[in-house]
C-alpha cells in the first residue's frame, strides 16, 4: 500500500512494490496522502515513484470485474484522483523507475514533471489494444499535456515508450539511470518547494480548468 514520507521540504510517496494498480483502498491511501501533503504549511513538494517493477499498471480490472455494479462510481474516483493531482498546490513530480500503463500513465502526466527511467520498463496507453475507450476526462488529460502529435501516437497505436524515447517526445522531462530516478525527482521538486501555495493552485486551477471541469463531469464519466 502506498506510504508518505518526508525529506526535507520534500513529500516523497511511495505507491507500493507490486503492480500498483487503482483498487478502491489504494484510491483511499493515495487521497489521504494527498490530504497531508495539502494541508501542510511552509516550502514543500511531491515526489510520487514507487520499489519494483511497476510505477503503476493502473485500473484494478479484476476487481472491476468482481463489482461491476459499481463501474460507474469507480470511474468517478479515478477522475477525482487525476483532478486531485492536476490541481495539487505544489510543485508534484512522478519518478518512475517501472511500468508505467494506462491509468498509471495518465496519473503521471497529471503530475507537473516526470522523471523516467531509461533502459528498462516502458510508459504505455494501452486502451486501443484491450478495448476500453478513454473516457472524456481522460482523453482531456492526456491531451493537454501532450503535444497534439504525440497524444495522436500514443492514444490510438498503444505505442510502448521507453525511458529515451518518452523524453524524446515530451512525454517525461528527464530519462535517468536506474539509481538516479527517485533522486533526480527529488532535486526537481526540492528546486520548486517555495512555489507551493494559493497562488500555485490558482495557476493550476486557470491553466487546466477545461480539463478540469470535464473530469469533474460525473454525468457520463463512460463516455
């Protein structure tokens, strides 16, 4: 389950050491992360990564298909999450040292930067290839913080990035080594920790509020 630690003026959450998928109790934890990291006064910033394999390989399907009645409000708190996240106000950077697919992957660009790790693990929108459509709120996120070129690729051919070519095309900021990816999210976020504040998350709120609002639109959230 994910864990929140502190270095410094630096909020360091660890998401887990297996496929960190979104189950509803993970939702829960992250949220309530999120919550401290909030609610904290003075310089501070977030640095969300993960031990192992996986960043995270996002919607918990299994579970989803165990409780397929509650599809709808499951979707709705995936949306709140990317919402929570896009709007945080701090300077957020996701270090991602594994897989990083579908839900996982939008959760990342829903950070400010993104660190990636660059000879093994790929960062992946796999939707095409499985058959779930991306819902409105999704395809709004990924396409505001991708280039139109970009989105275009990696939303209809489920094109798997690796670290170098994630950097080359603007998905992730930085492609480090294996040892160099936790800390060099680290180094970003500790550079920004004096933006944090109203007037950070009033930037945000301006910059993305289309997308913002379609995430927030629970009316159809399937698409």
């Amino acid at each position: 389950m994910p864990s929140l630690d502190r270095q410094d003026n630096v909020f360091v959450l660890d998401l887990g050491d297996g496929e960190n998928r979104f189950h509803p109790d993970w939702i829960t934890a992250v949220s309530a992360a999120l919550d401290e990291v909030e609610k904290a006064e003075g310089p501070r910033a977030l640095v969300t990564a993960a031990t192992g394999k996986f960043y995270s390989n996002g919607l918990d399907l299994d579970w989803l298909s165990a409780h397929a009645d509650q599809y709808r409000d499951y979707v709705v708190s995936v949306h709140e999450l990317f919402e929570r996240m896009l709007s945080l106000p701090v300077i957020t950077v996701a270090a991602l040292q594994g897989h990083t697919f579908a839900a996982g992957a939008m959760f990342s660009l829903a950070h400010d930067f993104r660190v990636m790790r660059a000879d093994r693990g790929y960062w992946c929108l796999p939707e095409a290839d499985i058959n779930i459509p991306f819902t409105p709120g999704m395809a709004a996120l990924i396409q505001s913080r991708l280039t139109p070129q970009t989105a275009h690729e990696a939303m209809l051919t489920a094109r798997r990035y690796g670290g170098t070519d994630a950097a080359a095309v603007g998905i992730v900021d930085q492609a480090a080594g294996e040892d160099a990816v936790r800390s060099t999210a680290i180094e970003i976020a500790q550079a920004q920790v004096n933006k944090a504040g109203d007037t950070l998350g009033t930037i945000k709120a301006r910059m993305y509020a289309p997308v913002l609002a379609t995430l927030r639109d629970a009316t159809n959230p399937l698409g």
